[in-house]
C-alpha cells in the first residue's frame, strides 16, 4: 500500500485545487476611500449577487462590516450587490477610520473573499484660503498695516499658529506679524505694516509646517501648505471674491474686496437680478448681501465703476458676476425649541418644520421616574437646546423604554419649500401616561440628521424659591390655575436620592426647610437637583439647572434679622434753612406684631458727621410715632442722615435728607439766530429777549455773553474720500 499512497495524496490534492478554482470570487467595485463627508451613506458594492430578494430595501443592525473606530447605525441593502451603511450620528471631523467587510455579507454562500482593510477618513485639517486687504486706516502715501486673514476647515490653536507660519512679500521675509484672536477659530486675522500702498500690486506667500494643533486632540495640520494672494494698490477696489453662504436656513452673498466699503455707498452702486428687496451689512472687508433669494436660480451681481472705498481706492471698471444658487440642505427642526411642558388631556401637540425631507421617523421614549436625575444631569444638554448644530447621540435606552417607532411621510414635497407637520401625541399616549418623554426625529435615509427634544406631559404647573436654607414649591393646577392641596413633592439631589418630601396645603403650597445643616452633614452628592410632585396618578418635575431665574440685577438679600423692624420717612427730602422738617417711624416686631411703649432713641447726624439732634421717643399704641424738626436759619447746607437706634444703640434703620439754599428762576431768556448758514465774512447776528416769568420785561439789566464754535465733521457721498472740517 505504500507504494501507492504517493499517488492518491497527488489525486486528493488535485481535486481539491479543482474545487476550489470552481468557488467564484468576490471583489469590492465600490468602497470608501480618501476622503468623505462627516454626513454621508458609506456604500460597499460587490461583484456579484450577495443579498436574497428578501433582504432587500430592509433596514438592519446586522454585522456587515466592522469600524474603526467603531461606528452605530443601520445597514441596508439596495440591490443585491450594493450595501449601505448609514451612521446614527455624523462621523468625526478629521478623523481617520477602517472597516473590515464580515463573512456575513455572504450570507452563507461558498464564496471565495480577500477583502482588504479598507481605509478612509473624513476631511483632514486643512487651509481654506488666505486674503490680503488694507485695513481702514490705510491712506495715500502713509504706510499702514495689511490684514491677512487665514481661513481653514476646522479650529485652530491660535496662539500656535506662530509656530508653524512665515510670511513673505514679494519674497521678502515678513517678521513683524501680530496674529490676533486666542483660544480656537477658523478665520486668523494677521497684521503687518504696509509698504506702499499707492504702488504696484503687492504678492503675498504664506507657508505653514505641519503639526498646527486643532480643536480636537487627536488631529493636526497633516501636511504643509503653501498658498498666495495679491493686494492691489490701495487706489483701487477689487472684487475679490462673491460666495453663497447659508446662516439659519437663509441663503446670503458674502463679496469681499480689498479694502473696506460702506453698505450706503455700496447701495448707490450695486444692482442684483433678479430684483429683489436687499439688506447689507458690513463684516470688515466682507459685505454680507441678504435678501429673497430663490435656492436654485441663478442670480447676477453687478457694480458700477466708481464705488469708492473707505480708504480712498475706486472701482476702475464695471464688474459683474454670475452666481448659481444652491438647493437648500435637508433640515428637521421642531418649531419650538425651548419649551418641554405639554399640559396633560390639552391638544398634545409637537410642531415640526423641515425642508426638503421627504419622510422622517418618530422615536418617542419614556424616561423612568428613577433616572430622571442621571438623565437632566449627564444628556439634557442634547435635548434642552435653542441651536440646530447636529448633536453625537444619547443612547436613551439606559434611562427608559421606546413607547412609540413610526415613520411620517410627506407626499408631494416642493423642493426647497418650508413644511410643517403636527406630531399628536395623543393618539399614541391615549392620555393615561404622564411623565417626562424624550422625542427624537431623524431622517429615514438620512440618518444622521435628527433633532430631539424633552417633552414633561402633566397637569401639575410646578414654582420654586430657594434661600439658603429653605425652598418653597407651589403646585397648581395648569388646566384651572387652582391649588393642588394634597400633591406629594420631593426635592432630590443630582445622585436621585431624597432630600426631603412635603405635601402641599390647601394653598397648594410645600416648605423644605433647614436645608443648610441638612445638606452640610449629608455626603457630597446632596445637592438638590430637582423637584418632583405626585398628584393622584399625575406626575411632574422642576429642574433647578433649567428653570432657575437668574436674579442678579436685583438685590435680593432681604433684611437682616432683627428683633426690631423700623420704617423711617420724612414729609420731604429736600429742605432750607428755616424750614420745619417732619419725621415719622413704625416700628414692628420680626414676627409684624405691634410693640407698644417701646423707648427708641431718634438722631440727625450733619455733613460732618457730627450729632446734630438726639431725642429719646416712645411708641404709641400703633407702634409709631412722630418728630418735628425746625431747622436753624443758619444751618449747614449739605446732606444730613436720620436714624432710630434701640435704647441698647442698636440701628433699626436710617435716611437721608438734603439741606439746601436755593432761589427759583425769575428771569426767562431766549436765544436765536438771524441765519442758519453763513460763509466767511459774514456778520451773524444772536437775537435776545429777557422777561420776568411773572411781570414785565426785564429791560435795563447788564447781561453776558459766551459764543463757542465747535468743528463738525462733514461727509459727502459725491466726495467719499474726504472728510470735511
């Protein structure tokens, strides 16, 4: 047998080379690579037929590719050969990721595979652009300073960018740059001091090493960079530049120029077609054009020669430029941002705006009762939010269940059109669940796009004033605006635990008090986060962090506790020497009730601060009483102070008042003029009448007179260059 065993070895080798050559192969036609958008479906095309028909147009969580570093969404498969992977949340900026394609993607098939680890990454850190233009103190024949201004793609250390930039002018070496701003920014502002700014065009070269730190840790400028611009004479104006930018869903031109421009002279020169009522606002050398326009269409910018500049420089030739306007991104918003209280059996409507988004899905969660602290504490910043910036993702799931999954469709959608939508949320709560719910909108293909909010669903409308060692909690009804006596109410700390629990009274009215010592001898995490209240099978909550008024503008302090209060006014605050002043006090105890015969002592202390008037009074049955002060005609003119002191000299309260020598006016004089313009050597003549307020002219009286003229800039649109003194 062994003189056989070579041969069968040979034949059971050779067949399996046979079927393994028959396993067909599959490759990657389509796959990510390089760079790609932070919003984007990442797309895994094969060679051949992978997906059963039943599988198809299905969205799944399935293992079809694994991320690095990791990434959650769906995958879905369009045709059997092409496999999308939509993420949850916008990928990272600047951040490099692989994927490695699973065995799951044959379904079972035999199927020969060598799939390498693919890689790609999205938009590194990189330079935009560089501008050069005069700044607005730039004039003819005067050497002023340039301003760069250096535009990348993400944030930039600032204060780093020295580090890793030189600058040349016409390849001289520019060392005297003073970099503005500090912490991160996009745009960098960089001056210099100018050469000639009457002479020819000036080139400026920019070179930056790699290694310029950004916002996010884990990226850096990757590769240097080199770029160029011009600065034309300050004589002239040039167009630089005209881009379409979207602020909040409106498009807007942004034209920048060499130097800057008034929007007033700007108008007088400038024409958009189609017409259309315009707005214009200036943003250094960047002029920021609003108006009606229609995403899309194609709009024509034109400016006649002869605008002129702040620095003096004119447009030389006409200018036009045409410019294709873009459709509108999609976008989901709720109407209304900032509220999260719905009333409990009220109408129980969301509001949704969105533009050109054909269907969004519906995610509406409860959150439970014992995660409510963790929940507002660590995720509500995602939820409770007035901006429309794309949020990273709160897995909800760790604080309460999904109630409600359903997809809105919007048939006959018009293209780059505002629409609105009603979600009601009674049909799906059917008005027996109460609480706080979390609601997340996204778009069907689109994953990443979403918003969410925090909705409280109740009847219970929840006040609270906090002092240091006491809160209050008013619970009404919101449907009636009647008390809630008998609510449950609980203050519970950022950890959930309970601080404190009250029920309300017949005023619907709960006290937690003595916190301080409380809180002070409790661990570290009693720090009251929230109130909640029960009211029957009703539920609500108050949050310290997101109700709180700030009350900073007014003082607020109080009184300081004593065991006396006094209130102390005179008749008036202004008096003359020989008038008679007037003083009154009521005097109360802390708790308002009357203290009868109770000895005070009443004192006028003068300008100098020296006693003036100490008398010893006593209350009457209403707890008050009264002084009659007649004032020297002698006496110092100045500011006095009166007060009332305890029989232990203890100061129960003070005032001030004002001694003053003063005549009325008797005498009203009018002043006019002959001309309202005159030019050199011309006489002016200052009409003058006098009169008694009461009586005759004032006629034989001596008078003096004081004319000042003051210098008034004068500015002229035919003249926009000078300035006139």
């Amino acid at each position: 047998m062994s003189k056989h065993l070579p041969v069968l070895l040979i034949i059971l080798f050779s067949s399996f080379l046979v079927f393994s050559g028959c396993q067909e192969s599959v490759q990657l036609t389509t796959q990510p690579s390089g760079a790609i958008s932070q919003m984007q479906a990442i797309p895994f095309e094969f060679s051949v037929d992978l997906a059963p028909k039943d599988q198809l147009n299905k969205w799944t969580e399935s293992s079809f590719v694994r991320f690095t570093p990791p990434l959650s969404g769906k995958f879905i498969w369009e045709t059997p050969r092409l496999l999308k992977f939509t993420p949850d949340m916008p990928l990272e900026p600047a951040r490099h990721y692989s994927a490695v394609i699973q065995k799951a993607v044959l379904f079972g098939k035999k199927k020969r595979t060598d799939f390498d680890t693919l890689k790609f990454n999205t938009q590194l850190i990189e330079v935009e652009g560089v501008s050069a233009t005069w700044s607005e103190y730039s004039s003819y024949g005067m050497k002023a300073p340039i301003e760069l201004t250096l535009v990348f793609n993400q944030e930039i250390v600032v204060r780093e960018l020295k580090n890793y930039l030189k600058v040349y002018c016409n390849g001289e070496e520019v060392t005297d740059l003073n970099i503005y701003g500090y912490g991160t920014d996009k745009e960098v502002r960089i001056y210099l001091e100018g050469k000639d700014n009457a002479g020819e065009t000036q080139q400026f070269q920019l070179q930056l090493k790699a290694g310029l730190p950004s916002q996010y840790e884990y990226a850096t400028l990757e590769k240097p960079a080199e770029l160029t611009t011009l600065l034309h004479p300050v004589a002239e104006v040039k167009i630089q530049t005209i881009n379409v930018e979207i602020r909040d869903g409106h498009q807007l031109l942004v034209m920048e120029t060499n130097q800057k421009i008034s929007p007033k002279i700007l108008r007088s020169y400038l024409k958009v077609s189609p017409e259309t009522p315009i707005q214009i606002e200036n943003y250094g050398n960047k002029m920021h054009i609003k108006g009606a326009f229609k995403p899309g269409s194609l709009v024509n910018v034109s400016i006649r020669k002869g605008l002129h500049g702040l620095n003096g420089g004119e447009l030389k030739e006409d200018f036009s430029y045409n410019l294709t306007l873009p459709d509108l991104e999609p976008f989901l918003r709720f109407t209304d941002q900032k509220g999260y209280y719905l009333m409990r059996n009220g109408f129980e409507n969301l509001n949704v705006k969105c533009v050109n988004i054909k269907s969004f899905e519906v995610r509406l969660y409860e959150i439970y009762e014992n995660n409510l602290s963790h929940f507002i504490s660590e995720n509500s910043d995602q939820f409770i939010r007035t901006d429309y910036s794309y949020d990273y993702g709160v897995d909800i799931d760790n604080y309460g269940r999904l109630m409600f999954l359903d997809s809105i469709h919007l048939p006959n959608v018009e293209k780059n059109t505002l629409q609105n939508r009603t979600i009601n949320l009674q049909k799906q709560l059917r008005s027996k669940y109460k609480g706080l719910y979390a609601i997340e909108l996204r778009h069907n293909s689109d994953r990443w796009e979403r918003i969410s909010k925090v909705v409280s669903l109740s009847d219970i409308g929840l006040i609270s004033k906090q002092s240091p060692d006491e809160i209050i909690v008013y619970a009404n009804a919101l449907s009636s605006a009647r008390p809630l006596a008998g609510a449950r109410v609980q203050l519970r700390s950022v950890t959930n635990q309970v601080l404190a629990t009250a029920t309300t009274n017949g005023q619907g009215i709960a006290r937690f008090q003595h916190l301080k010592e409380k809180l002070q001898s409790g661990p570290d995490g009693w720090v009251p986060s929230l109130i909640t209240a029960h009211y029957g099978d009703d539920f609500n909550y108050i949050s310290f962090r997101h109700s709180e008024v700030y009350n900073g503008r007014w003082e607020n302090d109080g009184k300081e506790k004593k065991q006396i209060d006094a209130f102390l006014y005179p008749d008036r605050d202004l008096f003359r020497p020989g008038d008679t002043a007037h003083f009154a006090a009521i005097l109360r105890n802390w708790d308002l009730s009357t203290p009868p015969d109770l000895p005070v002592r009443f004192q006028i202390l003068g300008p100098s601060g020296d006693l003036v008037l100490d008398l010893k009074k006593t209350t009457n049955s209403q707890g008050s009483f009264e002084v009659q002060v007649p004032l020297s005609s002698g006496a110092t003119t100045g500011r006095y102070r009166a007060q009332v002191l305890s029989t232990s000299k203890e100061l129960l309260n003070s005032i001030s008042f004002n001694i003053e020598t003063f005549v009325p006016d008797k005498i009203k004089v009018s002043l006019g003029s002959d001309s309202k313009d005159a030019g050199p050597g011309d006489t002016l003549l200052f009409p003058l009448a006098a009169s008694y307020y009461f009586g005759a002219d004032c006629s034989s009286h001596s008078y003096e007179y004081r004319i000042r003229f003051q210098n008034q800039s004068f500015y002229s649109l035919n003249y926009p260059r000078f300035n006139f003194q």
